[in-house]
C-alpha cells in the first residue's frame, strides 16, 4: 500500500486496488474451482450455507470444514417438495471452504503469491498467518444475500487482528451482487463472536452484541475482474441476492496475526481438525 493508499484504508477500513491480479491468474482459480466442483459427490453432502441472526451454520460438515475443501449449497438449489437440485451442481453452490490456500495447488500458489506478502506487511503484522479461505459464486437468479457483518465476528481474536482480502474472478457490479462497505464503521470495533456453543453441544451461537450494526451510508464496491478490496475486521460490509442473470464468483481469504502475542480462543467456530498452525505467509524479500 502507498502511503495515500494506507491512508484511506484506515479512515475508511478498506481499500479497492484495481488489476491487482491479471484476468490470466482469475481464469486460472476459475479453472481450479471448475476441477473442485466436478469431483464433489452432490449426493454426498447437501449442507446449505445460510447466515444471519437466526440462520447461523453450526452443523458438523461446516464445523468440521477448516482443513477441508467443501461445498456449501445456496438455499435456493433445491425443489421444496421433493429435495431435488433446480439446476446443475456447478450453478447451485453456494461457496467451497475454507482450506483451498492449504490444500488446491492453484489456490495454495495463489494466496501466498509475494503480491499478496506484500499487500498484507504493509500493514502492522508481525507473523499474518492465512486461516480461511473460500470461492464465493454467488450464483445468478439465486445468489443469496450476505447480511451486513463484520469479519472479526466469525475470526475472533484477542486483541482483534483480522483481514479480508477479496477478489472480484468476475466483475462485481451492482447488478449481480457486489460487496457494499460502511466506510468507517471499522472505528466502532467489534460487536460479537460466533462461536461454538458455551454447553458444550454440537453448534453454533452469537455473544451478546456489544452494539448495534448500521448500514446507513453503505457504498457499493463495484469491482472489474482481478481487482482485490482490503477489508478490515471491524467493517460493517454486506452484499444483495444477485438476481441478475450473471455470476458473481470471487476468492477471498482471512489473515489473523499469530504473532504479538495475539490468542487464537478455543471456541472459534474454525479450528483444524489436524492441530495444525495456521500457515504463516512469508515476509516479502527487501
Ligand atoms: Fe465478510
């Protein structure tokens, strides 16, 4: 980031770097995702991604998803009456999590590029470490909405350390259900945590919000092709169903500090079933 950049990602809390990565390297997670989603079983598994206050994920296939690669489908995909897929799988998911940047070659190559190093010791971390990642398709017709959110909510750490990066693989616009960013709601902090339950049970649940979540003055974050947005964990952020007839596929991943002495608490919803750390992104060369 250039110190003007810098700038307008701490007043704002994010920031839109157009073409940072080419339309060749976007194909090329496109195609990867391609390979992913022809291997995937839909018989399998039929876990829908769903969010928002009554809605939260908690059954065992998410819970268990951090040092996998699986497939969420949309609400949409399937006939109420008999439990049968709308359309094709490769239009029905909803997104694939949440260890493409371990485990997919093309994703690992990708997410520890020296681009991104370099985007992400721009800002103060001392050892960033990639502890989520997922391809959102935000399918056309039946692309579901994104509730207005903050990323420190689902990757809760002590003291607050996490960010987004997201890139647009397809031209984000209005129409097919770009992000929308609260410019300086990052300043408010964090409101919550989702975490496994406190009894002990299989699931999920929220903390008690500390405050409230305001969308007034939301902008729309229209995005070409390549183009990544920064996203601090205390943004307030959210994206509208995509009813147009176009997808809108992006790749995100999460950064947390695992340096500084910054915890990692026990029940956050992602932990890895292998007890591995995080894998850490390596400094950018001088
Ligand atoms: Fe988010």
């Amino acid at each position: 980031m250039t110190p003007k950049e810098k700038a307008f990602f701490d007043e704002n809390g994010y920031l839109v770097i157009d073409n940072f990565a080419s339309k060749e390297q976007m194909q090329q997670l496109r195609q990867a995702m391609d390979r992913i989603v022809e291997k995937f079983d839909e018989n399998e598994h039929r876990s829908i991604f769903q969010t928002g206050p009554n809605k939260q994920q908690g059954d065992e296939y998410f819970l268990t998803s951090g040092d996998k690669i699986r497939c969420f489908f949309e609400p949409g995909a399937f006939e109420l009456k008999d439990g049968k897929m709308k359309t094709p799988k490769h239009l029905s998911i909803n997104k694939v999590g949440h260890d493409l940047h371990g485990l997919d070659p093309a994703f690992r190559a990708f997410s520890f590029s020296p681009a991104v190093s370099q985007l992400i010791y721009s800002l103060p971390y001392e050892q960033a470490a990639v502890c989520q990642s997922m391809y959102i398709f935000k399918q056309p017709r039946i692309g579901e909405p994104v509730d207005a959110h903050q990323d420190s909510t689902f990757l809760y750490t002590i003291p607050q350390s996490v960010t987004g990066l997201w890139w647009a693989v397809e031209d984000a616009t209005k129409q097919n259900g770009c992000l929308w960013a609260v410019p300086g709601s990052h300043r408010l902090g964090n409101k919550s945590c989702f975490r496994r339950r406190k009894d002990g049970k299989p699931g999920t649940e929220f903390d008690p919000p500390k405050h409230e979540l305001s969308v007034e003055g939301a902008v729309p974050l229209e995005m070409p092709s390549g183009s990544v947005v920064v996203i601090h964990g205390d943004l307030v952020h959210l994206s509208h169903p995509n009813t147009s007839e176009k997808s809108r596929h992006a790749y995100s991943i999460h950064i947390i500090e695992t340096g500084k002495g910054v915890q990692y608490p026990a029940h956050n919803w992602l932990q890895r079933s292998d007890s591995k750390p995080f894998p850490v992104l390596p400094k950018p060369s001088a």
